[in-house]
C-alpha cells in the first residue's frame, strides 16, 4: 500500500477541514494516518504553583479532626457539639467558611439539607445535610465540575449508630482532599465553576450525593464532570505491600443512565469504550499523570469496585460524567470494622494507618484534572457523524464551544485503549476525514487559550 504524506487544509468561507492520509487497512494504520500523536496535557506554570500549595499537613490536621468526632453515623446524634455527625457537619461548615472568607468573596458555602423518608438503612425520618462550596468560574460559570468525599462513617454493622466510628480513610481521606483543594483553588479564579462537597448518607445508600445529583439536574445544571474521592487514605495494601505512587480511577463503560434506544444504538455503532466516563477519565490520565503530581493514574473501566459503589453512581444515574479515585489496593481490616484488637490484629478505621503525603499527592491528581477541565474550554456539544453515504472517508460536525479557539479531531484504533492521533482542524466546525468510520473510532476536543484542550466527546451518528 502506497503511503502518501498526511495534510490538512481548512476553509475558512466553508468552515470545513479536510484531512488526508493513507486509508486504513486490515493491518491496522499505526503512525500512517493523519494527524500527529496525541501527547499529554503538560502543566503550566500557574498549575505547578497551585499543586505546590497543597498542604500535607492541613490533609492530615482534617482526617484526625473528622475521626476524633467519635462516630460520624448519618443517624448519629446531629445536636451534641462534641460527638457525632452533626458536630462534624458543624465543624466542616466552619472549615469551609474559613476558607471562603480567604477567598476575596470568590468562594460561597452552603449547608444542603432534606429529610429523608424511612428507607434501606433509614428507619426513621432523618435529616441529611451536604457541605457545598462553589467557586464560580468567571467566564463560562453555568459549566460545573464537582470533587466530593463523604464524611459520615460506619462500624461493622452499618446500622449501629451509637459504637465509635473513625473513618479516617474511608472517608475522611476523601473529604481532606475537597477542602484542601477549595483552599488551593478558591485563590484564583476559573473560568468555569467548580464545586467542592462533603456529603453524608453514603454509607447508608448514596443518599446524600444522589441528592445532590438531583438538585443539579432539576435547575438543569452543565456538570461536566463530577470525581468522588472515597477511601483515598492508604498505600498499603492488606499484606503489607505499599504503592504509594498509583491512584485508582474508576470509569463506566455501558452508561447507567442509557436508554433502551441508546442500547440499541450502542450495540450497532459501538462505543461502550467510549462513554463520558471513559473521556474523562482519559483526559485526567493525560493532565495528570506528570512529575507536579508524582503519581500514576491507573484507570479500572468499571463502575466501581466489584458490586460495590459510590457517591458517583447518584451523578451517574443523571446522566452526568463522574468517576471515583480510589487507593491502589485496599485493606479491609481497616474499613467497615468495628475499632479492635483480635488475634494480634488491630482492626478499625484509624488515622494511624493512613498515609498523608500519599493524600496530599491524590489531591494533586484531583487538582491537575480540576484546574485543566475549568481553565479550557468545555467538551464539545452535538458531536455528530455522517451516515447518509456509503463512503470511504468520514465527515463529523459539531456545534461551537464557549472559549474554544480550535478543534482537534481525535481517532484510534478500535483496540486501542486511548486516543492515538490528533488532526487540528482550526477554528472549522465540520472535518472530512480520510478515514473510514467503520475502521476506527473518532472523538472532538475543543482547544483554548494556551493550548488547554477539553475532553473528547464521542460522535452520534446523523443521516
């Protein structure tokens, strides 16, 4: 097969790019096709200073604050000041003002509360009440992108209320990474909002990030994307073994929130690799992983651990993007255990057994991911491609995006796991592709200021 030099050409009149490359065989295109390889997001100057902020020892003074309140059951006592979830509600609503009031009025906190109706792990009718805090962006504010830990806790038997519960890693670990960062952040000023949350109710059902979830999709709110940082404490796994440079990140496939139609759509076109889910989780891995974190993103495609789950799933169910970080490799012996010594064997959630550099270092990671999604723009909308022609080449179009100075088409391989090449295509809002869309997968991103690039967004088919 003849090779022939990759070009691109756009007009401007027609608001069309056109890329040529060598079509695709039964080999497989590796470097032939147009484009160049998609390379990692490399941070700026402005977010290696907001990384280096982060504060170790502010993460651990967090995670040992939130344990020493006893137990922080969603039906523990919510009027006594010393014990239980409502003094730890109380004293995270004073946290996050604290920080507020640092932030030149760029920072606004909130206490999110309803009452829940006797359900699974309800009994009675019992007040749930999230700790929100919004940044909003100053030039694109109506797109939202939240970080949450949650901070009640459980003991063995989840509906024991009254037995000590530390929860330091799970989830006070999660929680100290969303207040240290509406720290770092609410210091500057995104174009776009985000939003730090430290919910209750998960232990007991997700009921606090379902809420959540729900308000926002009932004011019609653009989250476009939602992490929730749940047992991020500890480098060590059960026998001992540490890594302290890899965080989990977990990422759906087939959609929670898909339709019957969507399904049958899905398994006509493919793209179960290529959910919202995924392209975030794609672009966390490529602004993430670098020496101003020091950290590893390995992401896991599926929903969650296995049958289990998170305060992401309620965002999920919405239809919006969301993810969960997780620790490496995790140590039962210290979640979801009554405090104990048994065997030789100290059992319990306890601050002792967390690892707060490593904290700090998940911070960084959510930090990057935040920074990079709310300073570039948006990830384009109404991405759609070609259908009515039986033809060799592919032609997708998209609607413009907030801030978006250019485009790139991406494409890869069907096998491959991430994004292979890039085509910018400027400023044009439609691509003619000399690629078969039955050969490859295609994705769009929007590039801003700088170079900063959205994640993609993978394209419908349109006659």
């Amino acid at each position: 097969m003849t090779s022939r030099r990759a070009f691109l050409t756009a007009s401007a009149a027609l608001g069309v790019a056109t890329a040529v490359g060598t079509p695709a065989g039964a080999a497989g295109l590796g470097d032939r096709g147009p484009g160049v390889p998609v390379r990692p997001q490399r941070p700026g100057a402005e977010l290696r200073a907001l990384l280096r902020q982060v504060d170790e020892r502010r993460i651990e003074a967090t995670v040992r604050r939130l344990a020493a309140f006893g137990t922080r059951h969603t039906l523990s006592a919510q009027d006594d000041p010393a014990r239980g979830i409502g003094a730890a509600r109380d004293w995270l609503f004073a946290q996050f003002q604290q920080v507020a009031a640092a932030s030149g009025g760029r920072l606004s906190v909130e206490l999110q509360s309803y009452v829940q109706a006797p359900a699974d792990r309800i009994p009675v009718p019992t007040t749930i009440t999230n700790v929100v805090a919004t940044l909003r962006g100053s030039t694109d504010p109506g797109r939202v992108y939240v970080v949450s830990g949650h901070y009640d806790s459980r003991r063995s038997d989840v509906m024991d209320f009254t037995g000590d519960a530390p929860g330091a890693d799970d989830d006070a670990s999660g929680v100290a990474v969303a207040l240290e960062l509406a720290r770092v952040l609410s210091t500057r000023q995104p174009a776009a909002t985000i939003v730090f949350a430290a919910v209750a109710g998960e232990e007991q059902g997700l009921y606090g990030s379902r809420y959540l979830a729900q308000q926002f999709k009932a004011a019609g709110t653009d989250v476009q994307a939602m992490f929730t940082d749940d047992i991020v404490g500890s480098s060590r796994a059960d026998d001992g073994t540490r890594d302290p440079f890899t965080i989990r990140l977990f990422a759906e496939g087939v959609p929670t929130a898909e339709t019957p139609a969507e399904a049958s759509l899905r398994r006509s076109i493919g793209g179960e690799n290529d959910s919202p889910p995924r392209q975030l989780a794609r672009f966390v891995k490529s602004v993430a992983e670098n020496d101003a974190t020091g950290m590893t993103v390995r992401v896991v495609y599926r929903r969650d651990r296995y049958l289990r789950g998170g305060d992401h799933i309620g965002f999920l169910e919405q239809g919006y993007p969301a993810v969960r970080f997780t620790e490496p490799n995790e140590d039962f012996a210290h979640q979801h255990q009554d405090v104990r010594v048994e065997d030789g064997v100290q059992y319990g959630d306890l601050p002792e057994f967390c690892d707060f550099p490593f904290i700090a270092r998940v911070a960084r990671v959510n930090g990057a991911a935040l920074w990079s999604l709310a300073t570039a723009p948006g990830t384009p909308k109404g991405v759609k491609i070609r259908t009515a022609a039986l033809t060799n080449d592919s032609e997708l179009l998209w609607t413009a995006t907030p801030g978006a100075t250019s485009y790139e088409v991406l494409w890869r391989e069907t096998t491959a796991p991430d994004w292979t090449h890039a085509i910018d295509v400027g400023p044009a809002l439609t691509a003619k592709i000399d690629l078969s869309k039955d050969n490859v997968f295609f994705g769009v991103r929007a590039v801003g200021a700088g170079g900063r690039r959205s994640p993609a967004a993978f394209p419908a088919p349109v006659s």
